[in-house]
C-alpha cells in the first residue's frame, strides 16, 4: 500500500502557484510553460479556482474578513481596473 500524497486537484494548484511565481520574476517562457504542462483547461480552470480560493482564505485569516466582504473588495478592485 502507498502512502496517500496530495489529490491531482491540489499539485494542479501548486503548478498553478508555479505560474504565477514564473510570471513574478519574470520568466514568461516559463510560465507558458509549466501552464501548458497543468493538463486540460478543465484541470487549469480548477487549478486556478482552488489557488484564488486558498489565497483568498489566507488573507481571510490575517485579516478577520468574511469571505463575502473579501470577494466583494476584489470585485470592486477588479472593476475599477487595479
């Protein structure tokens, strides 16, 4: 028997955290990449959505923000275009 490692949702996340990171510092062959490498764009639209939904949980947590007022904050940002 095998040990249990994380579920293919979770490693398509960290691929994902991965592009994000490449694209940080710059290296955008890198990003395209490790994108293309995350599989269907079923499995990257996951990724990503389970990746926002973590991140969101961290600020949640060192902020004492509800997870609607977070949303609605970032819905506000994204609409003024920052």
């Amino acid at each position: 028997m095998t040990a249990a490692g994380p579920g293919p949702a979770f490693l398509a996340a960290q691929q994902a955290a991965g592009v994000i990171a490449a694209k940080n510092r710059g290296d955008f062959a890198g990003a395209e990449e490790l994108l293309a490498s995350i599989g269907d764009d079923n499995t990257r639209t996951r990724a990503f959505m389970l990746l926002a939904e973590l991140a969101l949980t961290l600020v949640r947590t060192q902020t004492g923000q509800s997870m609607e007022e977070l949303v609605q904050e970032l819905t506000l940002l994204m609409a003024e275009g920052g």
